[in-house]
C-alpha cells in the first residue's frame, strides 16, 4: 500500500511503478490524498513514512514503521526514534534503494523485532499532549 499526497510532483510516475508491480503479481494499492489516515493505518503490517505528523497516529496505533525523512526541517523532529519504535534512516538524499530494501526486509522477516517496535510506541501516551502542552505553558 502506497499513500500519496495531493502535493506529491511525481505522482504520475510512481503511479506508473505501482501499475507495473500490480502487473507483475504484486499485492499493492496507491492511494491518493487520503481523508482518514487512521483507516489505512489500521490495516497496516509496517509503514514507510516521512517524519511528518503521520508518525504520531503510526505510534499510537502501534504499526512499526521506517522513517525515510523528505527535507531538512523534518531532521529537527526527534520522535522519529528507535526509542520511540521508528527504524529512521535519514534524509531522503542519503538514503540508498539497497538501504531501504534491507530495512523493509528486516523489518517483515523479524517478528520479534516488530513487537519490541510496537510495544515502544504503544508505551507513547499521546492522549494527553494538549494537557500537557497547557501546563507547560501555564507553568512557565
């Protein structure tokens, strides 16, 4: 399953891609400017995401998933973890095709690795952010 948003610029060609693995026998969907995000989530197996906010919903539905960061202001946000059950791999620019494939291999063929990744984010209270953001401010 591929997720792209309404502002991806190549679009067409990974569309193209998706089409040609179908072809071949692949299980794969692309899916476009996705309204509830949280419905495609919750029948994932693994993510591969970019270190935007779609790592907090990852998380708190506990879907182990490599983080593959799209620009430069998504290496300032720290959640993207092994301590927070993410497999980050860094900045788009460096990361190599072998370097993902290798990731998701792992990732797929390691049962115990996948549970100790989700027991991590599950561990992640995000319910109470916004209280918690309040008293911060409150306490300042």
């Amino acid at each position: 399953l591929f997720r792209s948003g309404i502002g991806m610029a190549r679009h067409a060609t990974l569309a193209e891609r998706v089409a040609t693995m179908r072809a071949a026998g692949h299980d794969i969907e692309l899916l476009r400017d996705v309204a509830v995000m949280s419905n495609v989530i919750r029948t994932a197996d693994i993510a591969i995401s970019s270190a935007g906010r779609t790592l907090y919903e990852l998380a708190h539905m506990g879907v182990p998933a490599i983080v593959i960061r799209q620009n430069q202001r998504e290496s300032r946000h720290a959640f993207a973890s092994l301590d927070n059950g993410f497999l980050d791999l860094g900045l788009h620019d460096d990361v190599s095709t072998e370097q993902i494939r290798t990731a998701f291999t792992n990732l797929r063929d390691n049962a115990p690795l996948r549970k100790t990744l989700r027991e991590r984010m599950l561990a992640i209270d995000l319910t109470t952010g916004r209280d918690r953001i309040v008293r911060m401010i409150l306490d300042v």
